[in-house]
C-alpha cells in the first residue's frame, strides 16, 4: 500500500513547485500507470516514494511505515539498465540476493529458476556487453524481480526497445505481477502501453495535479487490439491533448 498524503516537493535551489498538495493511494497489488507531458513530475514522484529525495512537506508511506530513504521493499526500475558490466548475468541477478545474505546454493537455484522463466537461462554466464539492449532491460528487470519487493517503481522501462521486445517484456512483467501480487506505479508516456497493462491510470496535468483517472475493468491477459483496450487508449489520448493544449 502506498500512501501520498498532501506532498509538497520542489527541488533546491529553484521557487518552481512539482507538488503542491498531492495525495495519491495505491491499495496493495494495484497496477497504476502514470501518463503525462514531460516535465509534469513523473519521474520525481517515483525519486520521492522511492525515498532518493524528500518532500518539503506532506508524508509518504509504503506498507504502514514512513518513508524516510531509500529501502528493499521499493525497487526502481529505470529507462536505461544500470548492470554491474564486471558481472555475468547470473551474478548480476544473484547480486540483491547475496547482499540479503542468502546462502550460495539458495542464489543460484532462485537465479536459475528466474533466467529460466525470463527465457534468459542460455545468457547466464555471459557478461552485459554481450547482449543486446532488450536484453539488458529484461536482465536488469529479472534481478529486481527475483527480490519480489513489495513495491515497484518503474520509469518508462521499456520505452528505449523495439516493439516485439518491448511487448514480451510487458507480457514479462504482467506474467511476473499476477503471481509476486507487487503494487506497481509504471510511467510511460504510451496511452497504448499503459491501456494493455493496467488495473488504474492516472493523467498528471503539466503542474502535476491529476487531471484524470479511469479503472480499467478488462482482465489480464488483454488482447493488445480488444475493443475495450483501444477504446482506453482513445479516451487516454484526447485527454492528453487537450491537456497539451489548455
Ligand atoms: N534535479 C533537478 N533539479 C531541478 N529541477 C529539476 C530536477 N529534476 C527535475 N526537475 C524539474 O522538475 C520538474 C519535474 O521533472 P520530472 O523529471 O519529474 O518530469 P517528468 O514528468 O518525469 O518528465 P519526462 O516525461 O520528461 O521524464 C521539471 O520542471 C524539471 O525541470
Ligand atoms: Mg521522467
């Protein structure tokens, strides 16, 4: 469960406001998506909850506790994957499972079992300058999610790949959500990505308030060309626009 109750935030040195009151809840296993024009706070909101900055006022709390730094619980995922290049795949995923203190045979049996189902087991020994882009999102995602953290922050993640890669890793990460139950805040500034993936979307307005919200009622799996989906990502982009344009 995340809670954002009035924050304030604006960063140093600047009079700018990104927050001015916000309050946003995430129930616990809620899949929400964030849309909205560059620079309306996307990105900060995720660096506040995750805890790398702090609100000048108003409070965050994840799963009953105040959110004072950075913690397990809320992983971040971001556009680019930040692999330890000196590690094999393997190593990389098993790298938040060694600093937990998990025993040797533990890692790479939970490893293993994970670049498995990620279709990743024939790279596991390879180094990250070995693989494509695609490749490195889908490590850098499987390394996150053999930690199963409560929380996921993720900042348009898969917006850098080419299509087939990017919808098998949307596919990746919903097959992964539905069986870990992760609350999840997933930004994009695709109307179609956040239409097939999530349970609520919400539209941030460019002075960061939000200015729309819809549930989306359709099940998962979803068929990317289902009628109730295209009909999510028509209403998602009219509002967009004339939130460009107001
Ligand atoms: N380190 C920083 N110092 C000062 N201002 C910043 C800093 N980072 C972001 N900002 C400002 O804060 C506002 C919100 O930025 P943020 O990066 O959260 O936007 P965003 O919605 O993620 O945009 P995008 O879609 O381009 O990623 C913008 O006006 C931006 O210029
Ligand atoms: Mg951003």
């Amino acid at each position: 469960m995340i809670y954002v109750d009035t924050l304030c935030f604006h960063y140093p040195h600047t009079q700018r406001p990104v927050f001015v009151d916000f309050s946003l809840h995430v129930p616990a296993g809620e899949f929400v998506c964030i849309l909205g024009q560059s620079g309306c706070g996307k990105t900060t909101l995720l660096h506040l909850i995750a805890g790398f900055l702090a609100p000048i006022a108003g409070r965050i709390v994840v799963n009953g506790l105040p959110v004072c730094g950075a913690g397990p619980e809320r992983a971040m995922i971001f556009q680019e994957a930040t692999l330890f290049p000196w590690l094999t795949v393997a190593d990389n995923v098993g790298f938040g499972l060694r600093a937990q203190g998990m025993g040797k045979a533990a890692i790479t049996q939970t490893v293993t079992a994970q670049l498995e189902r990620m279709g990743l087991a024939e790279y596991a020994h390879r180094y990250p300058c070995h693989l494509s882009g695609g490749m490195r999102q889908r490590v850098a995602l499987a390394r996150v999610l053999v930690l199963e953290p409560p929380v996921l922050l993720m900042d348009e993640p898969f917006s850098a790949l080419d299509i087939p890669t990017r919808e098998r890793l949307q596919d990746d990460l919903l097959t992964l959500w539905m069986t870990q139950g992760n609350t999840i805040i997933y930004v994009t500034h695709s109307a179609e990505e956040a239409a097939y993936l999530a349970g609520r979307i919400l539209v941030f307005a460019p002075s960061g308030a939000i200015i729309h919200q819809e549930q989306v009622c359709a099940s998962w799996p979803r068929d990317r060309l289902g009628a109730e989906r295209l009909a999510v990502e028509q209403r998602l982009r009219t509002v967009l626009r004339n939130a460009a344009t107001s």
